[in-house]
C-alpha cells in the first residue's frame, strides 16, 4: 500500500543520532516517528519567530492603531 508521506532522508553527526536514538527508546517510538516529531516541533517553533517578528515590525510603525473587533466589526 503506497503512503501519502514524503520520505526524506538525512543525515546526522554520530552525537546527534545517539540523542534521537535516545530519545525515541525513552518514549517507545520508533526513530523516524521521533524525528518527525522533532520536525514539526522545530517548524512551529520557526514559524512561531516568523510571526514574532512580523508582530515587531508592525509594533514599531507609526500610525492609528485599529483594535480587532473594529476591524471585523465585532461587538
């Protein structure tokens, strides 16, 4: 049965794959479940910074500000 993941294959220094390895006997998970984990925890965290910095930029602006409820016509 064919997968809808994408398969990626990488490689690590020897410390680092000792940690995955580590890591993913101290949860019971297989390593490639470990990584993918590891994966998308490190994307949230990026995008995460992305928004952060974004939310800086327009902080900094000058101008009036307009409060979310105005904008989207809330109560």
């Amino acid at each position: 049965m064919a997968t809808t993941k994408q398969r990626i294959n990488i490689t690590v220094e020897p410390d680092m794959g000792e940690a995955l390895l580590a890591s993913a006997r101290q949860d019971k998970v297989p390593v490639a479940s470990k990584a993918h984990d590891l994966l998308r925890l490190a994307l949230e965290i990026e995008e995460d910074l992305a928004w952060a910095k974004l939310v800086n930029h327009r902080l900094k602006m000058k101008g009036t500000l307009v409060s979310h409820k105005k904008t989207w016509g809330l109560k």
